[in-house]
C-alpha cells in the first residue's frame, strides 16, 4: 500500500523533521515561509492521504472547486 | 475555520486540513515516527478538537509542509490551476474570509467581463492573541510541551 510505503525515507530527514522536542535548534530550521511558494505563481504538487489511508494529491484537491482554502497544522 | 468552510461550501470554495507534524510534541502526544501514529493522531485532531472539514496526511518527512515553508499553523488559498492566490504564515479566519470574499468578487467582475489585471501586494495582519486557548493546546500534549514552550520565549 502507497501509505505504508511512504515509511522508507530518509530516516536523518523524518527524525529532525519530527523533532522530539522545541527547542530553537530543532523548530526554528524548518521555519521557511520567506521561501515558500509565490503569490500569483503555480504551487507545487504533493501527495497526501486521507483518513481512510487513500491516496490523493494537492492538485486533486485544487482542482476540484473555484477556490481551496488549506490550513496546515496538527493536533499540538 | 470550520465554520467559515461551512459558510462558503455553497459558493464552490473546499477547504482541506493538512496534517504535519507535533509542533509541541508531549508526554500524550509525542513526536511522529510512523504513519500510523500520525493517522491516529489525525484522527484525534477530528474527534477530540472537532476539525469537520477533510483532514489530509502530509508524508512522514513533511514534504508538502517543508515546500510551503513550514509554519506551524498556516494557510493557503488555491485557484482551481494550483495557483497561490493568498499565503497567511499564521492562521486567522477574519484574514482568510476577507481573501475569500474579495477572490469572489473578482471572480464575479471577470464573469461579468471585466478586464482586470493583477498585482501583488505585501501587507501585515492582526490577530486577536489567544494565549489562553494556546496553553489549553500546548496542555492537551503534556507538561513536557508546557515547559518546552516557556524556555523558548
């Protein structure tokens, strides 16, 4: 199944991405927003899973209605 | 955000939940090492914080997350091409209404065949700060996120 192999990656990337702990030297790296995509230009596209573990993507999603508002977040 | 996808559902507007990753992992809901921890702390995002609208899994190694630069809790408003037509580096649903209501008012003026023309511009926002309801947040992960968040500011 595409969602139990997204598990093999790399293994350095997932532990400092999946930080154990806030602390500056572990959050503040990943806090890229100055070099995120621009406004006015083409996103990039993403694989994603939905609850039932089913596959799909960003562009699925965006393609789907006029407009698509993405919050992005987690449960801490 | 929940209500304002309800409010705007008819007008063709979908809203989506990205899962990423423990901005303050805890004692009760630690740092992500599998997908299947993710999944299930995705489903408690739904059953235990009552997020109504889609939730959708980032991979492990946040690669959707890390592309669009990584906040913590941001928000973004496509077109139905995949072109970025708001970036918010926070979360505030008076900022994100606002965007919506004037992206269909220009929708309605091109449909009416107005020639319009785009530009950009580069502003900053408010937020009214909900301390309060943010240490709930940081509680709901443990004591450690608690501590961890007071050392860092």
């Amino acid at each position: 199944m595409v969602f139990e192999r997204n598990l093999t990656v790399n293994k350095d990337l997932l532990s400092r991405y999946n930080y154990d702990s806030f602390i500056n030297e572990n959050f503040q790296p990943w806090m890229n927003f100055e070099k995120s995509p621009v406004v006015g230009e083409p996103a990039p596209d993403f694989p994603l899973w939905d609850l039932d573990k089913q596959a799909c993507s960003l562009s699925e999603i965006w393609s789907a209605h006029l407009f698509t508002v993405v919050e992005f977040g987690s449960f801490t | 955000m929940n209500q304002l996808a309800e409010e705007y559902a008819d007008k063709k507007i979908s809203s989506v939940f990205i899962y990423t990753h423990e901005a303050h992992p805890g004692e009760h809901y630690p740092h992500l090492t599998s997908m299947a921890q993710k999944y299930q702390h995705a489903q408690d995002l739904k059953n235990v914080l009552g997020v109504t609208r889609p939730i959708l899994l980032d991979s492990l190694d946040g690669a959707c997350h890390r592309s669009y630069g990584s906040m913590p809790n941001m928000t973004w408003i496509f077109n139905r091409s995949g072109v970025v037509q708001y970036k918010g580096n926070w979360t505030d649903v008076d900022s994100v209404e606002r965007a919506l209501v004037h992206l269909l008012e220009i929708n309605q003026r091109r449909r009416n065949r107005e020639i319009l023309a785009p530009f950009k511009v580069e502003k900053l926002e408010y937020r009214k700060s909900d301390r309060e309801g943010f240490n709930k947040g940081l509680e709901r992960s443990g004591p450690k996120a608690v501590e961890e968040f007071k050392k860092a500011f």
